[in-house]
C-alpha cells in the first residue's frame, strides 16, 4: 500500500510548523512510527505533511527547578541513553527498553507516542504514572494539560487540530524511593497484553506515597488510586498477598482483541501490579544497601 499524494514541509523551527498547520487536513510527524502506517493503509490521508524531525529546540532533555523536561522529539533510545533521565526518573530509561526494537527506538518519539495514545505504549503509561504534564503550543496560544486530562480514550488526546506537543514536564521525586517496571508480550518487541510501573516513596520504613498505574486494561493508563491509598502508611514489611485479586481489578475495564483477551487480562492483572509493588519494595532495600 502507498500513500496518497501530500505537501511536505519540512518545518526548521516552531513558528514555521504551526503556520504551516494552519493549512486544511495537514498532519505533523517526526519519527513517523504511528502515522505512516496509517497513511499506507489510507486511514489517514492528510494533504500536508509537515515534518518537525529537524526543529533541535524539541530534542532537549533537562532539568529545571524540580522538575525534569523531555522535548516532544526526544526518542526512546536517546531516552534510554540520558543522564538526566537515569539520575533522576530511572524508571523511564528502563520500560523503554521494552518498547520495540532498536531500529523503531532510534526514530519513535515521546510526543509521537503520546499523541498516539496506544493504551498499550510504555511512554503513556509512564506519563500517567510519574504524574507528567504536557506542554502544547499552537500560533496564538500555549498550555499546560494533565495526563490524565490530555488521554481521552483509545488513540485519542485532548490535543487539537491546530497544536504541537512541546515538551513534557515529570515533577522529581523528593523522598527516598524504590520502583519497578514489568509487562506481557507474546515475543519480545510486540505491544503489550499487559503493563504495570510502580514508585513507592518510603519515609522512616514506612510508605508515605505511591504511584501505580497499568496499561492495555483500559481506554487509557489507568492510576491504581484505590491501591494507592490502600498501601499508604504501611510498613515497607507489608505483605502485598493480602490485596485481594478484586481490590486490584476493581478500576480495570479491558477488552479482548486479536492479541488477547479480556478474560486472560483481567487473569494475569493481578500478579503483575502485585509484583511491581513487591519488586519496588526490593528496589528500594537494595539502593539503600549498595
């Protein structure tokens, strides 16, 4: 399958791509991971194609205030690879390593993928768990969104015809803390049946904070909130095997697909979150020890 025909810009700063978005049925890619599939199979057919791989301004990874900032252009291998990435939010670098092969890490993008907006993808998963915000610009305004406000439902965000993602913001964790990282795939590189990340801030052996979220059992990431508040100010002793299976389904609604279904999701849901908790227990033991 090809194409159909389109005008390609090939946009050098950010001005440029959002005039040249002004243009009726245009589209913006990067690493082209989601989109030119679409196109080859003429689910997606936009008349201009507008190209932001070379705008440097969104491949910057920093660290501001308390705050780290990931340019929408950043690729997973350049993810994976960052400094400021492993210091301060290691749990990034590692689910990437998940994500795909080697080849779809050089060129896939954190902004591509989240305006994807799989609910199978490691990089939605993580925004929603690490309480990450995203920064989008169009020709007269600016804004800040919400994870949890930017993912609507499957393959669809709150980001406008007329918008590019900028950057995304993750908040640094203060305290002490352990996390862990674990999905299902049928071989490795495929998308995930299932996901879960955890981050367990400890305080005086106790746990003061967590964040749990999972994928591929919902519309969207799903944050655990319920398991979230369950576990908080319990001893870092806590037996997880005392969470009932149902406590931890209580907030999921998967489907089946051609990849597995809801049964053998809603089955394997439960061990998985457990032993991200568990594992982010142990992370945290052993950073203390080292």
């Amino acid at each position: 399958m090809k194409p159909s025909k389109f005008v390609y810009v090939n946009a050098k700063t950010i001005d440029e791509a959002l005039i040249s978005l002004k243009q009726p049925d245009s589209k913006i890619i990067a690493g082209g991971q989601s989109l030119v599939p679409l196109m080859n199979y003429r689910l997606s057919q936009p008349s201009t194609l507008i190209d932001i791989s070379s705008i440097i301004e969104l491949s910057q990874i920093s660290v501001k205030d308390n705050n780290l900032e990931i340019g929408s252009l950043v690729t997973h291998n350049q993810a994976i690879s960052s400094k400021d990435i492993i210091k301060n939010l290691p749990i990034i670098s590692f689910a990437l390593e998940h994500t795909a092969h080697k080849t779809i890490r050089n060129s896939g993008t954190i902004g591509g993928s989240a305006a994807h907006a799989d609910p199978s993808a490691e990089w939605p998963l993580l925004i929603m768990l690490l309480d990450g915000s995203i920064n989008i610009v169009s020709y007269k305004n600016t804004r800040t969104i919400t994870a949890k406000d930017f993912f609507i439902s499957e393959l669809t965000t709150d980001l406008k015809e007329d918008e590019i993602i900028k950057s995304f913001n993750f908040p640094k964790i203060k305290r002490n803390y352990g996390w862990s990282f674990e999905e299902i795939v049928q071989r490795s590189g495929d998308f995930a049946l299932f996901s879960a990340g955890s981050i367990i801030e400890i305080d005086d052996n106790m746990i003061f904070n967590s964040k749990i979220c999972v994928g591929g059992a919902g519309e969207t990431p799903i944050r655990l909130s319920n398991i979230e508040a369950l576990i908080k100010g319990k001893n870092i002793e806590y037996d997880f095997d005392n969470i009932k299976n149902d406590q931890f389904l209580s907030l999921l609604d998967p489907t089946s697909d051609e990849h597995a279904s809801m049964e053998y999701r809603l089955h394997i849901g439960p061990q998985i979150i457990r032993n991200v908790l568990i594992n982010s227990i142990k992370n945290y033991k052993d950073s203390k020890n080292d």
